[in-house]
C-alpha cells in the first residue's frame, strides 16, 4: 500500500544515526507534510534491533553488492512512491543516483555522481579546465620504461586513503595485477589507478555551495599525511589564516566549483600547495568531512555541515550566515592498531590534563579494556580525538603539547575492568 504524502524523501546513507540530522531538519524548516524514509549501509553490522523494526528504515549489508541495493528498492517500491533521494555521504552518492534514474526523479544523475566518485573522471575535469592535478601513469608510460617513482597506486572510487600505496620502484609495479578495463565500477576495491606522487604539504578545504557559488570555506593544513594514519601514525590539522584562504584558496576552490558544475551541499576538498603558493588538486568529494571536521567547524563557525548538505540538496536553504572563529582552530587523531595482526586492547592512556590546554574544546579517548586494533573503517573510529579553537599561537601551542605526551599502553589480553 503507498503512503499518502505530498512527498516522500528516500535518504541514503552509510551513517545509522543520519536520523537525528533530519529530525533537525524537519524542526527547522516545519517538513510536517514530508515523510522520510532511510536506506542504511550496515557495514559493521552495528545495527540494533530498535533501528532493525523501524518500519521506515531498510537496511542493506553493503552499497557494493548491487544485488541487495536492487531488492531493497523494489521493497520500498511497494510501499511508498518516492519523490526525492539525497545522499548523506560519499558512498551513497552513486545509490542515490541510481535512485533517481531509477524512478525518474530529480537530484543526483549518475554523471553528476562520477564527477565526486571517479577519481580518473575527477582529473580530467580539472584538466580540461586548467587545474592543476597529479598526472595519471598509463599503460603505456608503463610499457614505456617512462615512470617517475615514486608514484602512487590508488583504487578509483574508496576514500579515507583505503587502499592507496607509494610505489617506490619498478619491482613493486611488478608485483601488481592491474586492471586495464576503463569502465568504473563503483565501489570496487580492485580497480586501481596510477598517479605521480606529489611531496608537499596536504590541505582540506571545506566547502559550502549555495546557488551553485562558494558561500563558505575553510582550510586546514594537515599535521602528517591522511595515506599515513592508515600506518599507525597521528594525524592534525591546523586553519589557514583568512588571508591565506582570500589570496590563495578561495580562487582555486571558486575555480573547481566552476568545473565541476557542482550542485548545492557540502564539499571535502584535498589539495596539495607547495612553498611558492603552487596549489594541485588531490581529489574532491561532495560529502561534509570525515574525523572531527563536522564538531569543529560548528564550534568555530557554527556551521553544522551534516545539516547543510542534506537540507541544501533539497532546496531547503538560500542564504548561510556563520560566524567569525577566535583566531585557531584544529585537531588532532591518534589511530588504533590498524597493521597488528592480532587483537590489541586498551591497559591505559596518558593525556594531559584538559584544564591544562586553554584552547582544548573536546576530547575522546578509549578506555581501558575497549579494543585497540582492527581493520580501519573510519577516521572517528581511533584511540583519541581532540578539537581546539581559540588564539591561534595557543592552540599550536596545546596541540604541540598533545603530540609531546600522549601514550598510549597497550595490550594483547584484555584487562578486566572494574
């Protein structure tokens, strides 16, 4: 039986709680006459079983087994008649795009889609409008001899540096079993692509567009490389100043909204800049960022980027109004034990005290006996998070002092908690 409402909004998404997000939304902007309805990845399985009865929640094990996304459709098909999909993230993009193809509705098309998934689509638009990116190895700079290692190996359509690999030599290339076939296929962890190896420095560039103009950016310099957290090794971020982002960012970024036409929401944008001011295009998603991004820019802006790209795909909003930051803001992660071959779990944890960090805003750490290790999943999913905001020479000064002192003791067994 189909549902009567004016409107029916399909949101796809790989976060279980996107729910609280719309319920914000219909607060704000009085939606007492849409109905949502949730498509949700449950990748980890984390699921409970309030969320599993819930009558407007369809849950799917993974966005890359089409088969299951497609008998999930037909199984909302037969009880609401869809008149919108948004994507909450980057992996529901090409969903929500199949969504919309697949019952006709406005939004998110598949070309649309490719342009923030395909990492090879991504560099030929910059390309083409004379933005500077990193030059793709083809087979025949391979057949060639003609490669400039290092050079890295990185999968077309995973983020959060998943799968991404330094090649330093001719014998690593070697070893590889590429695949040369140059249709995408989204979400395959098998289809990679090659690309010369950029050694500056990589900036996060946080976007918001509204009528199809830059309305907000902020720019973070990372402390460590993204590709390396993967390895065990911290990660931070620090704001640019306004003036670096006025001079240098806000035209290169006013630059890839133009090229890639991009539709109103929330962009996360990586770049490289070198001592000369030199900016390079890493890649772009059409999602708000990962790790603490979200919470800081709330605390320093107050902005709420979750909010924003679901309520902007929808027309909800026209204008933004965020406020000025202190000075400084940034971050900082630890990462689990994400090379360890076995179960590692928390003994104890060594930070220093928060009242002695004036800029210190929030922080999370493991506690004793939660586990250490494990396949990486997401950049929130780590040993400790702190957000600082405040005068910017304080909080480089607090976060140089985290750096300096965080421990983290570790052990095979899992102590007893009391």
């Amino acid at each position: 039986m189909t549902i009567p409402h004016r409107d029916t909004v399909l949101i796809i998404s790989s976060e279980l709680d996107i729910d609280t997000t719309v319920d914000a939304i219909k607060t704000q902007c009085a939606l007492d006459n849409t109905q949502f309805i949730y498509l949700l990845e449950d990748l980890l399985e984390k699921a409970d079983a309030t969320l599993k009865a819930r009558d407007d929640v369809y849950l799917v094990r993974d966005f890359a087994v089409h088969q299951e996304v497609e008998a999930t459709f037909e199984r909302i098909a037969a009880h609401h008649t869809v008149t919108r999909a948004v994507p909450s993230d980057e992996f529901a993009l090409y969903i929500a795009a199949w969504a919309n193809d697949r019952w006709q509705l406005p939004g998110i098309d598949y070309d649309t889609a490719l342009r923030f998934r395909d990492k090879k689509r991504m560099k030929a638009i910059a390309q083409q409008a004379g933005i500077a990116t990193a030059r793709e190895i083809t087979p025949d700079d391979i057949s060639s001899g003609c490669i400039p290692f290092p050079i890295i190996m990185k999968p077309r359509s995973l983020a959060g540096s998943v799968g991404a690999r330094v090649l330093h030599d001719v014998s690593a290339l070697d070893a590889l079993a590429l695949d040369r076939q140059d249709d995408y296929r989204d979400m395959d962890e098998k289809q990679f692509f090659l690309e010369t190896y950029n050694p500056n420095t990589i900036y996060h560039l946080d976007a918001i567009v509204i009528d199809k103009a830059l309305s907000f950016l902020s720019v973070g310099e990372y402390q460590g490389k993204p590709i390396d957290f993967l390895r065990e090794e911290a990660l931070g971020s620090l704001n640019e100043t306004d003036d670096d982002i006025s001079r240098v960012w806000r035209p290169f970024v006013e630059a890839i909204v133009e090229a890639f036409e991009a539709p109103d929401g929330v962009y996360h944008i990586e770049a490289f800049k070198n001592d000369d001011d030199h900016v390079e295009l890493l890649e772009i998603a059409y999602r708000p960022g990962g790790g603490p991004i979200v919470e800081l820019l709330q605390e320093a802006h107050g902005v709420d980027l979750r909010r924003l790209h679901v309520a902007l795909q929808m027309g909800l909003m026209r204008s933004l109004a965020p406020h000025a930051s202190k000075g400084g803001y940034g971050w900082i992660m630890f990462p689990k034990r994400h090379m360890s071959r076995r179960d590692l779990y928390v003994s104890h944890i060594d930070i220093p005290p928060a009242d002695e960090l004036p800029s210190l805003v929030s922080h999370s750490v493991l506690s004793p006996g939660e586990l250490a290790s494990g396949e990486f999943f997401c950049h929130s999913d780590c040993l400790a998070t702190f957000v600082f905001h405040g005068d910017r020479q304080q909080v480089m000064l607090d976060q140089q002092r985290v750096y300096r002192t965080f421990k983290a003791a570790l052990t095979s067994k899992r102590p007893a908690v009391h």
